[in-house]
C-alpha cells in the first residue's frame, strides 16, 4: 500500500518529522511519501496562510505523477480536503476529521491542543464542517507558533499547561491540534493520564483501512468530480 503525506507548509524540515511519525504508525508493507509544496507559506498560522496552503498542496498534488493509494492531508484545521476529494480517485483522510473521530470512540468529549489562538476559529470551522464539533469541549493554544514547535521542551511544557485548561473545560481525550506535535502524545500521554491522539498516526491508519476495505470518496453528490473547464493553475507570464 502505498500513501502520500502532504506538508501543509514549505518547511522541508517539518515534512521529514511528519513522514516519522507517519512511517511509524504505517503497517508492514505500507510505504509513506512525502510532499512539500514548493510555494505557499512557511508555516500555517492564520486564514491567508490556509487558503494559500490550500491551492499550494491542490498544485502539488495534481502534479505528483509517482502511482500511490491514499492522501493523507498533513495540516491541523487547514482548508483544501474537499478540493482534494473532488480532484484524486483515492480516499484523501485529513488529520483533524481522522483525529477528531478516533477521539469521539475513545471518551465523551475530546480537547483539542494547538499553536496559536489565532488558529482556533479555522479548526472550530473545520471541525464543525466534519460534523464532529459537538464532541469538542475546546480548542485551546499553547502559544507557540508551528516552527517553534522544533524546540520539544518547550513544546512539552506548552502543551501540558495548556491540556490542563482542556481538561478542566470538560475533555476526557486530547487530540494534538498540529502536524508538527506527531511524536508528542508518547511524551504527554504518561504526565496527564488521559489518552492523546495524533492526527498523522490516526489518518494514516485510517487511510490503511478504507484502502484495505476497497472504500473510496463517493461521487454521488458534493465531491462529483470537477466540470470540465479551463482552469488556469500559475499566473500567466506577462
């Protein structure tokens, strides 16, 4: 089986660490690829850098020729999932739906821990768009942004502090609310007692599952394939 993990972003060194994570929570004999777009933001932090981040991994993965069965959507709360699903004919798992859904069988209410609280609408917005808002007890920021995250005591300390807010907001699971925390749950997991869920590990998983089932995106409806239409994909030379 074959999957691409796509970076939301073009920090080449945040694509390694997701591919990590991801290779590790794969099953024998699945392979996992990785994608940096190669134009778009740094890092995603915010509404514009979403929207850029979004049409960036659609260019990119529009022009990834190398066969493969699965897309894994590597961006916490980013835009793009459903352009992806209308454009590729394998299933395409995104880490905040994968993430929020296996929170949703292991408690009542889940807590999700991100970067900065400027984030928080976008992934309130994406969660309730999944249909899995109403489990969400909140949506709480360390406030460190994404490539801070690099630095992991200070990620660990940030985190804990502020699962303790999730915690006392009512979550009984907390979800890593960033693709560059993959890896963190093994380190926070043990401190707060309560299980943590990474969105690459659950996505990639999930991807192996509907892969394994012969499942793909349904076309009966809102993800229909594109009409067939001129679309102009880089800006014409002038």
């Amino acid at each position: 089986m074959r999957i691409v993990v796509t970076n939301c972003n073009t920090t080449r060194t945040m694509t390694e660490e997701i591919v990590r994570g991801a290779r590790d929570a794969a099953a024998p004999g699945t392979t996992i690829t990785g994608l940096t777009p190669a134009w778009g933001p740094q890092s995603a932090e915010g509404w514009l850098d979403s929207y850029l981040s979004a049409a960036a991994v659609l260019d990119t993965l529009r022009g990834h020729e190398e066969p493969y069965d699965a897309v894994v959507l590597a961006g916490f709360g980013e835009h793009g999932r459903e352009g992806a699903r209308e454009l590729l004919d394998v299933p395409v798992v995104d880490i905040t739906e994968a993430a929020a859904h296996l929170a949703c069988l292991l408690g009542r209410r889940y807590g999700v821990v991100t970067t900065l609280d400027r984030t928080r609408g976008q992934i309130e917005d994406s969660l309730h768009a999944a249909g899995v808002a109403q489990n969400c007890a909140a949506v709480v920021g360390t406030g460190l942004g994404v490539l801070d995250l690099a630095d992991s005591e200070v990620t660990v300390r940030a985190f804990l502090a502020a699962a303790e807010r999730a915690r006392d907001a009512g979550a009984e699971v907390l979800v890593l609310g960033c693709a560059g925390m993959t890896g963190l749950q093994e380190k926070v997991g043990a401190a707060l007692d309560m299980p943590v869920v990474d969105g690459v590990a659950a996505a990639v998983k999930l991807a192996e599952s509907l892969v394994g089932l012969g499942l793909t995106t349904s076309r009966a409806g809102g993800y229909a394939k594109p009409l067939p239409k001129a679309r102009t994909w880089t800006r014409p030379s002038e």
